[in-house]
C-alpha cells in the first residue's frame, strides 16, 4: 500500500489490515455501546450494531468516485495486483476490531456485559470503502465468516456482475447501490472510471433475481441530482426483484462536502415522499420502516420477513427514532 494513504487512512482511525483491508468502527456501534442507540440495520433487519464489524477487502481500489462518497477517495483502479489471503484478512481484522473496542472497557455508559459481546463480533458489514468485489477470494473470506458463525452485508456497487454471477457462497445479504436513474445521471454523480460501468449496472439488475440470498436495493437521493425519478427508479427494481428497498438520503458529511452542498440533501419528508410514490408504483411493495436520524427508508416486497433468521427481533423494533428535524447522523 502506498504510505502516504496508509498515513491518511490511519490519521482517520482505519485499521489497515495487509495490503489492501480495513477495519474502521461505525458511528452506530459507538452509540450502541455508549447510548444504546443501534443503527437502521438494527431496526430493520435484527442485527445488533455492538457486534457488527465494518470493513473492507478493497481500501484502495473502486470503479467509481461517487460524488456523494463521504470517505477518503480518488480510485485510480479497480483491481488488486497481489491479494492477502482471506484467512489473514479475517483473523487480524477481528483483531483490529477488538483493538479498536477495547476503550469501552473502562467507560461508565458502557455496560461489562455489551463490551465482552463486542469482542466476538456477530456480523461483518463488508462495505466500508472501496469495491470489495474487487478482491478475487470474496467468496472464501465469507465462507469463512459463516464458518465462524457471523452474518455477512455485502455491499457492492454492481460493476462487477460476473464476480456476483459466480460468487460461492452468497452473502447473508446482498446491497448493490443504484444511486442515479440514467445513464447520463449515472456518469456525472457516480463519475466510474470505466466507460461500461452503466452497462455492467445493469447487467447486475438482471441477473439478481436468479441470486439465492437476501437482496437489496439502495437508492441514494441527492438533491437536485437523483432525488425524484421515481418513475425511472421503479423500472430498474421491477427488473431486480429485490427483497427490500432502502431509499437513503445522501448526508453533507465528510469529503463529500468538498464536491457537494449541504443544500443537495433531502429531508427526510423528501426521502418518505419518494418512497412512497416508489412503492405505489412498484405495487408489490409497501413501507415497513424508516429511521429519521439516518433519513432512510425501508420498502419490503409483501410476503417477504425483514428479521434476519436466528437474531433476537428487537422489543422495541421502531427503535427510538430521532424525530429531530435536526437529525443528521449516517
């Protein structure tokens, strides 16, 4: 890894793993531990976001510089020349983990029990930075993740369908991001440095429906950008058939905020209007959650259970939204 992004990524508390991981804590696993606050996903689906660890197998390389990114970029490739072994990239990213937990240990607001759960990490968010189809064991690292007992979110931005084609086994679920409507659109937000990015989108789209895992599609909303369309949106998830649609508000946080203005993110009014119109117009899908302080939505295809199988579903499921109109937490 080239030392002056490893300094980058480590002054902003990445835990770089080998060559090309990362291990980072969420902003939601920090409020679990100190508030007890989980994040959308402990809402909509049961995981517990004390136990979740957020990483990546690809810190370095992505096929797109999206313009709402909020973390570190400029992708200049989008493979991994020499690959760690997804063992490694497994047992020093727990590791990494704990390291980064250990702090909690001695605060007040964090309870003994929460922190010695914390150390045995339950899911992997794989989606950290970067396009983790771009390593090629994918498939090993999260076999070797359910070996050891733990869910996998992995979270792609679908230029890669021939990796998903062949990806054995699937992940517990699976997010591709279809974050513009148009071709046109697509280019400018999501600026990809392949000329057939578009293409290889909608390749993905085609083929999930044929995928035997969860699926989701998120569509990121940006003001003056992406926000509307719904007509457009609802044409491409007809072709997907996913399970859940997450309509997520983009938020000016981060490095995004040197390419974009506070005024391109929506409310969260804005996000549930667009959510709706989506579902009517999809038909077979209807509105089963939402969190205001992470301005997103949950759609759910009818017939179809949310709760991941085996997890706790949490008593107080609609878990303590921030009805701030202030809320701006992601």
């Amino acid at each position: 890894m080239d030392p002056q992004r490893k300094a980058v990524l480590e002054k902003q508390h990445y835990k770089v793993i080998g060559e090309h991981s990362a291990v980072k804590i969420c902003h939601w696993t920090r409020e679990s531990m100190l508030r007890d606050r989980g994040c959308y996903k402990q809402s909509f689906y049961g995981i517990e976001s004390h136990r979740c660890m957020q990483m990546t197998p690809a810190v370095n390389q992505c096929s797109e510089n999206c313009q709402f990114c909020w973390r570190f970029q400029d992708f200049q490739e989008d493979h991994i020349e020499v690959e760690d072994d997804p063992e490694f990239i497994l047992e020093q990213s727990i590791q990494a983990q704990k390291r980064l937990m250990s702090g909690y240990k001695g605060d007040a607001r964090c309870s003994a029990e929460k922190w010695e759960e914390s150390q045995k990490p339950k899911h992997v968010a794989i989606s950290l930075t970067g396009e983790p189809t771009a390593y090629s064991r994918l498939g090993e690292y999260i076999e070797l993740c359910h070996r050891n007992g733990m869910t996998t979110f992995l979270v792609t931005n679908g230029t890669n369908p021939d990796v998903l084609r062949k990806l054995e086994p699937l992940p517990t679920q699976l997010y591709v991001t279809v974050a513009a409507p148009t071709k046109e659109i697509f280019t400018k937000i999501c600026a990809p440095i392949r000329s057939n990015a578009w293409e290889q989108l909608m390749e993905t789209l085609s083929i999930l429906p044929s995928l035997d895992t969860r699926k989701v599609i998120r569509h990121t909303l940006v003001r003056d950008w992406t926000l509307g369309f719904e007509e457009t949106y609802s044409k491409l998830d007809a072709i997907a058939e996913p399970h859940f649609i997450e309509s997520k508000g983009y938020v000016h946080v981060g490095y995004s905020r040197e390419r974009l203005s506070i005024s391109n993110m929506p409310s969260h009014a804005e996000i549930r209007h667009f959510a709706e119109r989506l579902g009517g117009l999809l038909g077979n899908y209807e509105i089963q959650s939402e969190r205001e302080d992470s301005r997103v939505v949950l759609l759910v295809r009818k017939g179809v259970d949310r709760w991941l199988p085996g997890l706790k579903r949490p008593l107080d499921e609609e878990i303590r939204y921030n009805r701030s109109a202030n809320a701006v937490t992601v």
